[in-house]
C-alpha cells in the first residue's frame, strides 16, 4: 500500500470516480412495501450507477420484481436491474420476461442460475426445456435483447456447488463469454479472499470488472445463515465484534457501520472504486458508509485524487 491511504483522500470531481450500486429485494407486503421506498428515497439522491432488484427463489417473485422495477423507471431517475434466474422455467417463458424488461425499459439484467426449488444443498437439475445455468440464461438474453447490459455472479470462496475452484472460474469464463460485462461477487468479510480471488481471474484471463458486494451486517445472527448457505465465511474476528450485543441495537448498529467501514476503506486503499451493496431494503448502514466514501446527496461524484486503480496495485 502507498504511504497515503487512498480513503484518506476521497474528493469530488477527479478521476477516477467511486461508483455505487444497491441491491433491494421485492416486498411482499404493504407495509415492506413502504420500508423499500422510504430507503430507494434516501439513497437515491446519492446517485448509484444502478440499482436492482431480487428474483426470489424459484421464481416465486416474478411479478413482484417486474413491478418494483417499473415503479423504479417510472417513479425515479435511477437505473433499475432486474435480477432473473433459470429455476422453473422454460426457455420460452425466461425469454418472455426479458422481452417484457426489454419493452418496459429496462436496460441491465443481473443473470443467474438460481438456487434449486428445493432450497440450497438439494441437487440442482435444470428445469426440462430451461436454460442450464447462468452462462446458458447470459446467452438468451443476448439472443433475445443485444442490448440489455448483462451482469452476473462470482464467488470468492467458490460456490458451494462447484467441485473445485477451477470449475467455478471456468463458469465464471463461460459467463463472460456468453457476454456479461460485471461480474458482483458474494458478500465476503476478508478482503484477503476478495484480492486473492481476483488475481485468479484476472490469471484466468477475465478481465471484466469484478465489484465486491458489501453486506453490511445489520443482523449479525441473520448474517451467519445467509453467509452458511451461500458458502462465506464469517471469521471469529466478527462474530467476537458482536458478541453480548443481542439486547442493544444502537451500539450493535455503531458496530455494523464500523466493521463495515474498515472494510470499504481498505478496499478503497487496495484500488478498488466500485462497490455494489447489498441493502436488505435498509438505508441508514449503507448511507452512512457511502458517506465515507465521499457520495454525497446531489452532488458531484465522490472521487480518489488520482487512479489507485486495480492496475496499479498490481
Ligand atoms: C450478486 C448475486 C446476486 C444474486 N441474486 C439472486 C437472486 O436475485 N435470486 C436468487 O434466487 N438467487 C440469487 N443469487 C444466488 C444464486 O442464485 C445462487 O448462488 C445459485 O446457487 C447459483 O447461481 P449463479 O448464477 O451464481 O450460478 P452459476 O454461476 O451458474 O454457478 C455457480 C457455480 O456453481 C457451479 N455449478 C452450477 N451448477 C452446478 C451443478 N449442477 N453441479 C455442479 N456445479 C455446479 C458452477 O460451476 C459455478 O462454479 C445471487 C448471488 C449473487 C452473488
């Protein structure tokens, strides 16, 4: 690392720019419904690259995703992204939704295999007469809509499914192929695993960029079965952070923003100027942390003083 810490000097108008990403899920009620708009409302003003929007599993959520990512094109100025799946469906109806997006506006596709119907650790089998898996889903919707942008995922600590680490690359080099141009990782907590992984893609010969998705932990318990399913690790450091915080939300929420603060910071250290988080349809966490990163309401990008990019940390 340099001797300036690059977090140190974030500032407006230079280059290259901090760019931000939110994820939200669809709600199901009226009142989830509120909570999302009330945190789409404070976010947007700092102006993400894009926001998107959860599949639920299996599908199950279609529609809901459909309309929360309409009510974003009609309702904001952000730039909505659909996430889409393979689970349940056939090829034929997968493509009807994407010409549906298409036709509404929609412009960005995050593509994905999804998890089996069964839940996670049950064998996953395509759908008879589905896409496959995400590289197959990428392909569609490029057959289908050219220029719908296609993001997709990548794992730093491998997918849970996939034998070796290996396999996992050469699913993210197919994916890559079939013509996405981002890959969002899975939220991790040692920026160690998240450089470490890159440089095995960037060996790999993929050179798409590769944004860290940040999870801010607003339920350290809850945090722990989402990370158990989705194959991250969460080091003893963490849960020692929260230790005996059960019974006391306000420092349990001072600790979140701190943990995840150091973690923002140091990536922006290493080079890394583009983060996607992942909201749980809250804003405050992630406002907070996105203030650190220099993103202010209305205003000009954030920006490091001069590039600290990926190429130079190499
Ligand atoms: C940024 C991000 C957003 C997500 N959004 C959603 C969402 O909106 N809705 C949702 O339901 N889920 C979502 N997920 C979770 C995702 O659907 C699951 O992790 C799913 O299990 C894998 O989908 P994928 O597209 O990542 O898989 P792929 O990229 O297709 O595969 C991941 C790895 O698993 C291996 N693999 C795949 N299939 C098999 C198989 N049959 N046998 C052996 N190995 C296999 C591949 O080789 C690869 O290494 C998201 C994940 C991320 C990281």
């Amino acid at each position: 690392m340099s001797a300036a810490r690059a977090s140190r000097f974030i500032e407006a108008g230079a280059s290259p720019r901090i760019r931000v990403s939110f994820e939200f899920f669809p709600p199901k009620t009226t009142e989830m419904e509120q909570t999302l708009w009330e945190a789409i409302g404070r976010l947007a003003p700092l102006r993400p690259n894009f926001v998107s929007v959860t599949y639920g599993a299996g599908g199950s959520t279609r529609e809901r995703t459909h309309a929360t990512v309409k009510r974003i094109l009609a309702e904001t100025m952000l730039t909505p992204a659909a996430h889409l799946t393979c689970v349940a469906a056939t090829r034929a109806e997968v493509d009807a939704v994407i010409r549906a997006y298409a036709q509404a506006g929609v412009r960005h596709i995050v593509a994905l295999r999804g998890d089996p119907p069964g839940g996670v650790g049950e064998r996953y089998a395509p759908h008879p007469g589905g896409y496959r898996n995400a590289a197959d889903l990428v392909a569609g919707i490029k057959r289908t809509a050219d220029d719908i942008e296609v993001s997709v995922s990548a794992y730093p600590e491998k997918h849970p499914d996939s034998a070796t680490v290996a396999a996992d690359l050469d699913m993210l080099k197919a994916k890559v192929d079939a013509g996405a141009s981002r890959a969002i990782t899975q939220f991790f907590f040692e920026n160690g695993l998240y450089f470490s992984y890159l440089d095995r893609v960037r060996a790999a010969g993929i050179d798409i960029p590769i944004v860290p998705g940040i999870l801010p932990v607003q339920n350290f318990k809850q945090t722990r079965n989402f990370a158990a399913r989705a194959g991250a690790s969460v080091p003893a450091w963490l849960a020692a952070r929260f230790e005996g915080l059960d019974d006391d939300a306000a420092t349990r929420k001072l600790v979140a923003a701190a943990v995840a603060a150091e973690q923002v910071l140091d990536l922006v250290d290493h080079g890394v100027t583009d983060f996607h988080f992942y909201t749980m349809n809250r804003a405050d966490l992630v406002y907070a942390i996105c203030h650190l990163l220099g993103l202010r309401p209305g205003g000009e990008q954030a920006a490091l003083p001069r590039a600290q990019t990926e190429a130079e940390r190499a």
